[in-house]
C-alpha cells in the first residue's frame, strides 16, 4: 500500500507537471503556485515530514478531523456572558456574544493553529474572518489541557473593547492571514467594504518557503541545466558548508562565510514582527520590499533586547552572537517537520564543545538538572496567550547585573525566584570571576535615552555609527534618535541616509521629518530612487510637501505611487486611513484628509488617533467648537482615554474655558500618571489658582522623571514666583546638565542667584 501511494503521488506529480509546463511555455507567464502535493511524488519524505508539521495545520477548513475543541455542547463563561459550543447537521457553531453585545449564533468556518492552543475563525458577509477570543486549549489534561480559555483572562474584555473577538484587532484578513496561508491576497474593496480574501494553499505549503514552484516542475522534466533548478531561490546556505573547530576551540566556525540572508528573510516573513506594504513576497523577492519590520523600540523589547511582547523569534535572533557568526534558522530547526536538529544540549553541542559547556564548570548546576540545560539559561522562555512559551532567540549571556542596575529581567531569577538580582550578580562573579558583558552591549544607551539622561543622544549616535553592531541595533539606535534635538545627532543621522543597511536608511528617514521643507528636499530627495522600496516610499512620504526640481519627479512619482499603494492596501484599517490622511494633510488636500478621518471612525469607532487628527484638522481650519465636538465624540466612545482628555483641554484653554480645561487635564494625569506631559498641563492650568498645588504637581513627577526638561524649568519659574529662590537655581542648574548652554536655564539661573543675594529681580 505504501508503494501504491507512493506511485500515485508520483503519477499525480508528473501529470501537473507536464500540464503546467506546457501552459507556462505557451503563456510565457513567471512562476507560479502550484500545491504542495505536486511536490510529494520527487520529495516524498519532506513531504511527509511537513504533513506532521505545524505549518501544514497552521489554517484548516473545520472538519471532524480538524476540530480539536469541545463542541458537544459545551459552554464557558466570561465577563458575564456564557458561550454555548455545539454541533449540528456535520458543522461547528458557537452561541456568544457579537459586536453589540448580543447573543447570537456563529458558525465555525475555519480552525487556527493546533499547538498548544486552537483558535476558530467566524466568517461574516462582507468577507471578514474574525478569530474567537475564546480558544481550546490542546495539550493533554495531564498538562491542565482540553479546556476552554479566554486569550485575555484578566481584563474582562466586552463587546464595546478594542479587543473584542468582533473587532479590527481580531480581524484575520489583515492580522493573520498572509503568516497562516500561501499567497495570500488580502482582496478588499474600499467602495463596498467587503473582502474577497484568497490564497493558493489555505496553510503554510512548500511553496511558501521556496517560491512558487512551476518553473521547477518543467526544469524537472526536461532535466534542464538550469543551475537553479527553476526555483525562485535556492535555499542552500547550509550546503557545502559545514561548522569546524580546531583542536585548541571551545566554539566551531562557519568553514565559508555566510553571504547575505536568504533563509532569514524567508523565515521573518512571518516569523517576524512586521507589516505589510505590498503583496507579493515569495522567496527571492526583497524582503524590505514587502514589509516594514519591527525595531527593539520600547514596549515590545527590554531595554536590553529580550523580548518582551510577541516579536516572533527573527529580530531576537537577528541582535545575536550566533547570528553574527553565519548560523541559520535550518542549522537548528529542521524545516519540513519543524522538530530540533538535536534534542537538549546536543544541540548546542553540534558546536560548542560539551566538555566544556556541558559541564558544571560551566553552567554551576547539577548535570541533567533545568538548571543545566543551555536553553534554560540562554534562551530564557516567555508565555504568550496565556500557554504558549516561547523562547527568546537572542542568546545571551545572563546578565543579573543589569537587573539590578536597569530592572530587566534575567534567566538566573526566572528560577531563583525567591533572591535578588544582586544575589544572582554575586554568584556570577563567584563561579566567573570576571564575567562577560555578552554580545549586546545597548542596554545602557537604550535606558539613557527612556529615562531621558544628558548623554542618551551621544549615545545613541556612537551605536548608530558603529559598524561592529547588527544592522537592527543600529536602525533602533537611528529611531531613537528622532526625539533628540542636539547637535550631535544630525551628523549620525544625516551619515546614515547613505548606511549600506536599507533598514538603518529607512530608521533614519523619520527624524528629518520636522525639519524645514528646503532641508528635507536638499538631504532626502536623493533617497527616492533608493534600491528598496521601503526606503524610497518612506522618503516620499516625507517630501509630499517639498517643491522638488524636475530632475526629481519622475523618482518621487514612483517613490509616491508604491507609498499610497501601502495605503490602500490597508484601506481596511482605521491606521491606514488615518495614515493617507496624514498624508493629504501634508499635501495641502484638506477635505480629501478629513474624508479618509471620518472613513477611519466608521472603520473603528474605538481608534483614538483619528479623532485627534480630524480635531486638529478642524482646528487649523479655525473651528474650534468643531474640534471641542470631535474630541468629545471620541470621549463618549473611549471615556478612558487620557489623550483624548488631554487634547480636549487644549481646546478649551484656547477658547479661554480654563475652569473646565483644568478638569481635562486632571483627568487625564489621573488616567496616565506615568506621563510628563498630562502633569505639565496640569501645573499651567492650576497656576493662576492654586499657584502652590501647581509646584507641587511639578515636584512629585520630577521625583519619577528627574530629567525631563519642560518640568525643571516650570519648577525653577515657579520656585522663583513664591519665594524660594534657592530652590529655582537648584532646578535651573539640573536643567543645565539635561540640556547644555540652554539660554532658559541660564536666565532662570541668573535671576535665581540674583535673588537670593538680594539683588533686583
């Protein structure tokens, strides 16, 4: 039986093959996709390695043999309302509450994933999939599995919150699908709001790793010498490459540098945090052409690059040691089943030497214990959707010292849990007298610049400038940079414009883009004929309001075209509207701005930034009152929002409204105590009355925020005003350390001296 099928696989495969050929030879037409089961009659065991795989179950049509959940009329209750999951007639429903709060019947059209969580996507008229909050856990029950679980168990998550399964950030069309399925077209119809999503498989096929696979099939039965076999890449990095070590080594080496990045690019696309800015992407195709990847930028990173949010493995791997030595995804990971090269430390050891890493010399636990395992140490694990642990990729060296001194998390803590980074420090130092720093060395940069300390810009451009760095740290050094006004940031950032990384380019664009028209023309123009379009269409972006020579037009047309063709493929997202109005705006097309704001509010009435855009749009037009209108509208939508209450009291100090702005702005610095901002406003609006409170408003968020610039010279000023002037040259001379040579701080000083020697003021 087993040669039966392996003869029909076979036959099938021949068959497409010949069929296809014929048709792309008389159409001319590039490669296209094909199914992965034409590829079973040549490669039948990575076949059938990849059938077990996770990519083959990653989106499967809801079957009997594809449901994995509890569908006998089981029920799970959450935030009040109970979900009834039940059968009927061979399909899957689910009776829960939908987008007004309702309960209502839906049908299961599609299962997601398979380990250790399954998810249900509900289809709905226009085309929107929408992926049930509510998951079946699949691990045994032995391991707390085959249960009913909500994805946000602690927050009480109801119909009118962002993250409702009915809402945008549970939509699959823009979310999951292009990760989940082979190439995937989104196919949304801003006229009618309405998808018309497609794929080629409906899961993660062969062809989604190595490119659609027609031209393959006719090399393959004409036996071309084609030396790429007909592939759009050929993933070879591993071939004819082996890892040595000489005898004196502890660490082998790649036998042939690593040129360039075709497995890593191959696996980001969907093992990476990133969006989308055009369809497209098969393996061969530029990566940076297709999608904008996330940067270590705060929230979703540590300040030393551990993860923190979901990343998706590739920019943790990318700021590593091993990366930066040539090892590949597939040295570790087999790619067609997905298991270990290797399991425990034989792993590690295919290059490290066990005797000498595998050894309580080393890692100081008891052999075979958790503690000696190297992931335990080195890739430390996270959970993500309440059973899902990850490991971070980064593999690094543990660093409790920087717990102690910046508050990141350490993998000698995760399990001593009981003592104190300063102990784990300690018992460091005991076993490794002078320990290593390890490979990334940016924590302190990234804290300086967070914490707002004098220094953090000259920091922050000495990474930037480093060619020793990974092009990642870099691009997020050039990103952080775009706050920072001194001096010494604009020679680093107007440097990396030429960076031979496209991603430290395209980082660097955004802190150009306040600057005065004639400089953003004269340093940025040169960009829109860059190689990348990621690059080119964000320097376009920047320069929609620039006169540009007619030297430049035909680039910047171009370079305009793939930008707004990124919009429009996100014309189903609130963002995207919001983001083409940003861009009218700058284009001086007011009423096409304010149309694209009030399509992003039908799109999501929950999206705070586009009432804050349409506020200000109004605003600039002179309707303030229209603005007050807008920005309440949203507040009846979003009551929390401490933005939207901040902004609303901008308005009303400007129509002279200060008794009811200064309850604005003490509900927002309610709402968000964590923001300088909202307490700034609060001071001003409470200085007329209670010039006292105001002061002290100031000085509690100084103790949180020491170097924040606006609140020392508001404190000196108002120490000076009632009567303390050695206190307001106190804060005048920190002002002095955050910002150098300010002539602010300077005059606070002379005046704060003057006064208390007695002089005139």
């Amino acid at each position: 039986m087993i040669l039966l099928a392996a003869g029909l696989s076979l036959l099938v495969g021949l068959t497409c093959w010949h069929r296809l050929g014929v048709a792309n030879e008389k159409g001319g037409r590039g490669p296209e996709f094909v199914g992965s089961q034409t590829c079973a009659g040549c490669h039948a065991p990575q076949f059938q390695a990849w059938q077990g795989s996770q990519h083959a179950k990653s989106m499967q049509h809801a079957r009997p043999g594809t449901v994995l959940g509890d569908f006998a009329d089981a029920t799970f209750t959450y935030a009040g309302i109970e979900s009834r999951f039940y059968r009927r007639d061979g399909r899957f429903f689910v009776r829960t509450d939908g987008a007004d709060g309702q309960l209502a019947e839906f049908e299961v059209r599609y299962t997601f994933g398979v380990e250790p969580l399954q998810q249900y996507l509900v289809e709905f008229a226009d085309g929107r999939l929408q992926a049930l909050s509510i998951a079946w856990d699949t691990r045994p029950a032995s391991a707390g599995g085959q249960r009913w679980f909500h994805l946000y168990p602690d927050e009480q998550v109801g119909h009118r919150d962002e993250l409702h399964w009915t809402r945008p950030s549970q939509n699959w069309n823009y979310m999951c699908a292009d990760c989940h399925s082979t190439d995937l077209r989104k196919g949304y119809d801003a006229a009618t709001d309405t998808f018309a999503t497609r794929w080629a498989e409906i899961n993660v096929g062969c062809e989604a790793c190595h490119g659609p696979a027609s031209k393959h099939l006719s090399w393959a039965r004409e036996g071309g010498g084609d030396p790429g076999k007909g592939l759009t890449l050929l993933l070879d990095e591993r071939r004819g490459s082996g890892w040595r070590r000489a005898i004196e080594q502890v660490t082998a080496h790649r036998a042939t540098p690593l040129q360039g990045r075709k497995e890593q690019d191959v696996c980001a696309q969907c093992h990476s945090r990133r969006s989308q800015i055009a369809e497209g992407y098969h393996a061969g195709k530029p990566f940076l052409d297709h999608y904008r990847p996330a940067l270590l930028q705060p929230g979703l990173y540590h300040l030393d690059g551990q993860q923190r949010e979901e990343v998706f493995v590739s920019a943790s791997f990318e700021q590593s040691r091993m990366h930066a030595a040539g090892v590949t995804c597939s040295d570790c990971h087999e790619p067609h089943g997905q298991k270990l090269r290797a399991e425990g430390n034989a792993l590690c050891g295919q290059c490290h030497l066990p005797s000498h890493f595998d050894s309580p010399r080393h890692h100081f636990h008891p052999a075979g214990s958790p503690g000696a395992q190297c992931v335990s140490c080195h890739m430390p694990e996270s959970t993500y959707m309440v059973i899902d642990p990850r490991r971070d990729h980064s593999l690094r060296i543990p660093r409790p010292d920087l717990s102690a001194r910046l508050g990141t998390p350490n993998a000698c803590n995760a399990c001593h849990t009981e003592q104190s980074a300063e102990w784990a420090a300690q018992a460091i130092r005991e076993h490794h007298p002078q320990p290593l720093e390890g490979y990334q060395r940016f924590a302190d940069a990234w804290a300086a610049d967070e914490r707002n300390l004098p220094g953090a810009s000259t920091a922050l451009a000495k990474l930037l400038d480093d060619p020793a760095q990974p092009p990642l740290v870099r691009a997020s050094a050039a990103s952080r940079l775009h706050g920072h006004s001194e001096r010494v940031a604009w020679p680093a950032l107007r440097k990396a414009l030429d960076d031979p990384s496209p991603l430290v380019r395209q980082a660097a664009l955004g802190a150009f883009e306040s600057l005065p028209a004639s400089q953003r023309g004269e340093w940025l123009a040169p960009l829109l004929s860059d190689p990348v379009l990621g690059v080119r269409s964000e320097a376009a972006r920047l320069l929609a309001d620039v006169p540009l020579p007619e030297s430049r037009q035909a680039d910047y047309a171009r370079a305009l075209g793939e930008y707004e063709a990124a919009l429009q493929l996100d014309a189903d997202r609130a963002d995207g509207r919001t983001a083409l109005a940003r861009l009218r705006s700058r284009q001086g097309r007011a009423a096409e701005a304010e149309t694209q704001l009030q399509a992003a509010l039908r799109l999501d009435p929950l999206y705070q930034p586009a009432y804050l855009e349409l506020a200000e749009l109004q605003r600039s037009a002179g309707g303030e009152s229209q603005a007050e209108a807008v920005l309440r509208h949203g507040l009846a939508q979003r009551p929390q929002a401490a933005l939207l209450h901040y902004a609303l009291g901008l308005a009303l100090v400007r129509q002279r409204r200060s008794g009811e702005a200064l309850e604005r702005f003490e509900q927002a610095r309610q709402l968000a105590p964590e923001d300088p901002r909202f307490a700034y406003a609060l001071a001003l609006a409470l200085r007329p009355s209670s010039p006292e409170r105001a002061l002290a408003v100031v000085e509690q968020v100084l103790r949180e925020h020491p170097h924040e610039s606006d609140l020392l010279w508001l404190a000196g000023v108002y120490s000076l005003e009632q009567g303390r002037p050695a206190a307001a040259a106190a804060y005048a001379e920190r002002l002095l350390v955050v910002s150098p040579g300010s002539p602010k701080a300077m005059a606070l000083l002379q005046k704060a001296r003057s006064r208390s020697a007695g002089g005139d003021s």
